[in-house]
C-alpha cells in the first residue's frame, strides 16, 4: 500500500500512552533508542516515536555487551540517531 495505518493494540495502548508522555514532555529534549541493533529493534522504535509524533533529537545507544562498564560507555557516546 502507499500508506500504512497503524492502530495501537488494547493490549498495550497503556505503555504506548506512558511512552508517548514520556517523548513529548517538555522537560525531555532528547530520545534514546535503546533498542535492540537489529532491524526489528530498530523498526519497532521509529514506529513508536512515529506513532507518537515525537519530533525530539534522538540518539542511538549502540554496545555489544550487557556489563555495567559497556552501557555507561555506550551512554558516555551516544550515536546520532538518524
């Protein structure tokens, strides 16, 4: 189709409308996708900030490794998100 129309499920219309809050609070001036890398993360988080028109600077976490000391590096170099 030329435009896909998403509909949030009633299943997880609660979290969506917390992350939605969350974006588009004016005290947030920038999104984190802390997502996983693969396409699938990353689809799953653009549809979100999409969905609810988040229009903030977005960075990109990016590590390989679940240890303490990689995330606070993966966070201490944020990626920019496009």
């Amino acid at each position: 189709p030329k435009e896909y129309k998403y509909v949030v499920s009633k299943a997880t219309k609660k979290q969506f409308n917390t992350l939605k809050k969350l974006m588009n609070d004016k005290d947030v001036d920038t999104v984190v996708n802390a997502c996983d890398a693969g396409r699938e993360g990353e689809a799953i988080f653009r549809l979100v900030y999409n969905e609810a028109h988040c229009k903030k600077n977005m960075k990109r976490l990016w590590i390989s490794s679940m240890e303490d000391s990689a995330i606070k590096d993966g966070f201490d170099n944020l990626k920019e998100g496009k």
